[in-house]
C-alpha cells in the first residue's frame, strides 16, 4: 500500500454509517408523484444511501385546517452524516423540490421531510429533536415505517411495531 492509498482507506474505513429514517409527505400537485421523486431523490443526499422505501399510504391530515388528503411514506438511509447534518441536507432538499414555507401549521404542503430516527440518537435542540416528536402518535408514520423497520427501536418510546399496534388508525390506506 503506498502513501497515498493508505490515508484515503483509513478515512473510509473510519467512517461511522447510521441508520437514518425520513417520512415523507404530500398533499398538493399530484402528491404521490412529489412523494417519489423525494424517494427518488434521497438517493443523491451527500454521505447517504437509500436502502428501504415503502409503500405509499394515503391518510388523513392532522389539525383543523381543511385540505386534501396526504400521500405519505417512509425512507431507510444508511448515513455518515451527523444528524444536524442530514436535517439541513432534507430542509434543502425541501426547497430543491419545491417547497414553500408553510403558511399554517399543519396545513397543506407539496413535500414534507422529516428525519424521524438516527440510529439511538437523542437530540432536543432548538433547531432538531430526536427521535421525532408525536412519532408514536402519529398512523401516517408508522403505517410506512413498520413497512420497512417494524423491530427499530425508537428511543425511549418501543419498536415500531409495538407502537404502530398501539396507534389510533384514522383510516390509513395503501395506495
């Protein structure tokens, strides 16, 4: 092995993948059209690679506003990114595909992405909070998520399989 070579192995081999998981959501222009190419686009985040997509779900908003309803579902990544990282990488990810600031909370939105879990990371920052918070409340996530990670451990709340049998369905379905 020359000079060369042997730093550039050892910095991959030091290299720490996590895995990382995304909800997705839409529920303007076309969602399930705007929820795959998300997928789709995933797969080109820096330092990440996509390895589990679901399957699209329709579901139910959340709150009072009056919009039409979601096309939801849920992404595996495996990432070297630190989780702030991986946030600003969605939020600009976000933009790229379209996004505009949301003008209600809860109301309607041509993409949503979440970062739901990072490995057993535990954050409650001003800027990111894992996991997620109301991931164990929420039907729209743990439909698509128990799909493709139903023993993941979300920490300090259960597998999402126990979660997911404990949640209220509001009439999820799959597309």
């Amino acid at each position: 092995m020359n000079a060369v070579s042997r730093p550039l192995s050892h910095a991959i081999a030091l290299q720490r993948w996590l895995p990382a998981y995304v909800g997705i959501g839409s529920n303007l222009s076309d969602p399930a059209s705007q929820v795959k190419r998300a997928l789709a686009a995933l797969g080109a985040l820096p330092g990440s690679r996509l390895v589990a997509t679901s399957p699209l779900y329709r579901t139910r908003p959340l709150g009072t506003v009056v919009q039409p309803a979601f096309v939801n579902a849920a992404a595996g990544l495996l990432t070297t990114r630190a989780p702030e990282e991986l946030l600003a990488d969605l939020r600009a990810l976000e933009l790229e595909l379209g996004r505009a600031p949301p003008r209600e909370r809860w109301g309607p939105r041509l993409i949503d992405l979440d970062l739901l879990v990072v490995g057993r990371e535990t954050r409650a920052t001003e800027s990111l909070t894992l996991p997620h918070p109301g991931i164990a409340q929420r039907d729209f996530v743990l439909y698509p998520l128990a799909d493709i990670a139903p023993d993941l451990e979300v920490p300090a709340a259960g597998s999402v399989r126990q979660l997911r049998a404990r949640v209220a369905d509001r009439g999820v379905e799959k597309l």
